[in-house]
C-alpha cells in the first residue's frame, strides 16, 4: 500500500500541470494517512516491548521472591481453616444435640424403671410375712432391692439429667460459634489473617475441655469440692497491675474516643463490681446448696435402698421377721421418695445451671475488662456498640446502666449494693 502510494505521488509530482485540484488533496491526504500508519506501528512496537519488559519483570519476581503468591497462598490457607472449623463447631453441635436428647432419656427411664423395681420390692416385702411361699417373696424383695441400691449408685455417679444440661449449653455455645466464624468469613472487607483461625481455635479448644462429649472416662466431676463458675472460653493474657493502673490514672478524666467516655467507663467498671459482688457469688451460693442437697441425695437413696435389702434377708425369722419386713418396706418407699427428689426435680441439673450462670456474667466481667484494659481506644470496640451489647446480655436497657456510675467508686462499698447487674436469669 505504502508502495502504492509513493508510486502516485512520484507520477503525480512528474505531471504537475495535468493533476487536477481534487486530485491533489487525496494525494495528500493519502501521504498523511501513511505518516499516521508509521507512527502508529511505531507506537505499537514500542508498547510490546514495553508490555513484555514488565511482564518479564513481573514473572522474575513472582518466581524468585514469590512474595504475591505467599501472600495469596496464606489467606486462601486461612480461609480454608475457617470454613473447617465452622463445619467441625457445625457438627459438634449436632453431636451434643443427639447425646444430650439421648441422656435426658436416660434420665426419664432410669427414674422410672429404678422407682418401679423400688415399689415392687416393697409390696413384695409387705406381703411376704402373710403368704404361703415366703422364702420366695423374700428372695424376690431382697434382689430387687439390692438392685435399686445398686442402679441408684450408677445412676446417681453419672447424674443424667445435669449431663443432659451441659449438653444443651454446650450444642448452644457451638451454634455461636459456627455463627461467629461464619460471620468473619461472610464480611470480607478485612482479609482472613492466621490471628482469627488461632482465635476460633482457641475457642473450639475451650469448649471441648468445658464440655467434654464421651462419659467415661472424661467426664466432668458431678460432686466437686469447690464449685466454680463453668468456663467455655479460651483465657486472655493479664496485662502487669502497675501498668493497667497507671494508665486508668492518666486517663481518668479525658475524654476518650471510638464512642467511648469517661463516663461510660465508669459504667463499665460499676458493672463489673456489681456482677462479681452480687451476681456471680449469687449463682455460686446457690450452687452449693443445689451440690450438697444433690450429694445427701445420691448418699441417702443407694443407702436406703440398701438397708431395705438387707432387712428383706431376716423376714420371716420370727419376732424379728415382722420388724424385717416393716423396715424393708420403709426403707424402699424411703429411697424411691429420695430418688423422685433428686432425678425428678433434676437437682443435678440445678446445680449445672447455677454454675453455668455464674460462668455467663465471668465472662461479661472479662470482656469488659479486656476493653477497658486496652489502652489504645481505636483499638477497642466501639464503645456505644459495647454498651448495646452488654445490656441486651444482663436484660436491661442502656439507660438502666447509669445507674452503676456511682458503683465504680473506691468509696461506694460492697455492703451497699442492693440490685443486681442482671436482670435476664
């Protein structure tokens, strides 16, 4: 074309005279438009070698310092570990919800059956004196009365129903964290880091020891010598006393910010006063009475129940025999009574629950207590979005909880707190 072009503007500039005017401005236009395909090849030249010179840049970096694809290699990894962590929290809490159905079934059958063997055996013993096979009432009265004594002792060591109350907390505490994970995988506006699948391990860690799934061994102590709050949540490392209280000095009476005030911390630290002094020890008291009415009843069933079968073995054995048989009657109605109390009413779970309270507002204290001890407050969490929070946990309404300003000061005594944080348990 160019060659073309050439040739016609060679042989129009030979015959200048005879090249008519239009011929002569598509004659130029032409030699423009050659000078415009020059440059333009020049200009793409220019750009493929400036296109291959980065990418050969590139593709040297990506391989020798394979910096890109670590970066993109990690968060896909972190990723990968969160989703599996939310489908094992997925199916942990499918698993407690299945044995804790299952083991409060165990507590209805095993309530029910053991009572049954208790009555039988004592109607046997009353009426073993009057019939004409006596020895065979009595055998029969005897064995099913060492046999409550003995069903009651294994029923009493495991205490399905507060089995069945920790299983409910803990299918509850997993769907909260499944919920919790999915929630930082769905947000993607921060990238996944290796911070947050240490963090949801901890977590998954924490419950697996709060709430252990197999009975035996590994289950928790029913009748512990200390009561304690039930803990489900991985521990936070304590900053130095001196330090933290150096630093509520220095920023007692400034203005913080991240929606947090001067007096909203006062809230916090009122709330937390409260909750340890009334709350918790509330819920830790009445623990311990559910725990000693729990344990005088697992003690007194199996013994009755025991002392029934023994007197059962000397009835029919003349002036004693008629004192026998009344003992052993006494002794079964005594132990099925004892047995309808403590599984019936569920003590074992009382006591699970007043233990699980008291572990719910530990918690609340800690977490109030790790933001206020952050001493950077855009590090925090938002302050008025903490403050919905904790009041939508204890019950109460935000305005309810400036009330607790005052509690926050050295000179506001223990003695002197009447209410209670929490109004939800």
């Amino acid at each position: 074309m160019e060659g073309l072009l050439q040739s016609q503007g060679g042989s129009g500039a030979l015959r200048p005279a005879s090249c008519p005017r239009r011929h002569s401005r598509l004659c130029s236009r032409a030699r423009a438009s050659v000078r415009g395909v020059r440059q333009l090849a020049v200009s793409l030249d220019e750009l493929r070698r400036t296109r291959k010179a980065i990418v050969g840049g590139a593709d040297d970096h990506v391989v020798n310092g394979r910096a890109p694809e670590a970066g993109v290699d990690a968060a896909a990894k972190a990723v990968e570990k969160l989703c599996a962590i939310a489908e094992a929290a997925a199916d942990r809490a499918e698993m407690h919800d299945i044995i804790g159905r299952q083991r409060d079934n165990w507590n209805h059958l095993l309530l029910h059956s053991t009572n049954s063997l208790a009555l039988t055996a004592s109607v046997m013993a009353a009426l073993a004196p009057a019939a004409p096979t006596l020895l065979a009432l009595k055998a029969s009265a005897g064995i099913l009365l060492a046999t409550t004594a003995v069903t009651m002792a294994a029923v009493n060591k495991i205490q399905p129903s507060q089995l069945a109350e920790e299983q409910r907390n803990s299918t509850r505490l997993w769907r909260q964290l499944e919920r919790d994970v999915r929630a930082t995988l769905d947000l993607g506006m921060t990238p996944v880091t290796k911070a947050d699948v240490e963090e949801a391990m901890e977590r998954v860690l924490a419950l697996d020891a709060a709430y252990p799934l197999p009975l035996l061994p590994g289950m928790l102590e029913k009748f512990p010598k200390t009561v304690e709050p039930t803990r489900w949540w991985p521990r936070r490392q304590q900053k130095k006393p001196a330090q933290s209280n150096a630093i509520n000095g220095a920023r007692r009476g400034a203005t913080a910010g991240n929606g947090w005030t001067q007096e909203l911390e006062d809230e916090m630290r009122g709330i937390v006063r409260v909750l340890r002094a009334k709350d918790e020890q509330e819920y830790v008291s009445n623990g311990k009475l559910a725990l000693r009415l729990n344990r005088g009843l697992a003690v007194a069933g199996p013994a009755l129940a025991g002392t029934a079968a023994l007197a059962a073995a000397f009835i029919g054995a003349g002036e004693v025999g008629s004192w026998a048989s009344g003992a052993a009657v006494l002794g079964g109605a005594l132990a099925v009574a004892a047995n309808t109390v403590e599984h019936g009413g569920q003590v074992g779970m009382v006591f699970e629950l007043f233990r699980n309270v008291a572990g719910f507002y530990r918690k609340i204290q800690e977490d109030i207590k790790a933001n206020l001890d952050e001493t950077d407050v855009e590090r925090r969490e938002n302050g008025e979005v903490f403050q919905t929070k904790v009041a939508l946990l204890l019950g109460r309404s935000t305005s309810d909880l400036q009330q607790f300003r005052e509690m926050a000061s050295p000179s506001f005594k223990d003695e002197d707190i009447k209410d209670f944080a929490g109004k939800l348990f």
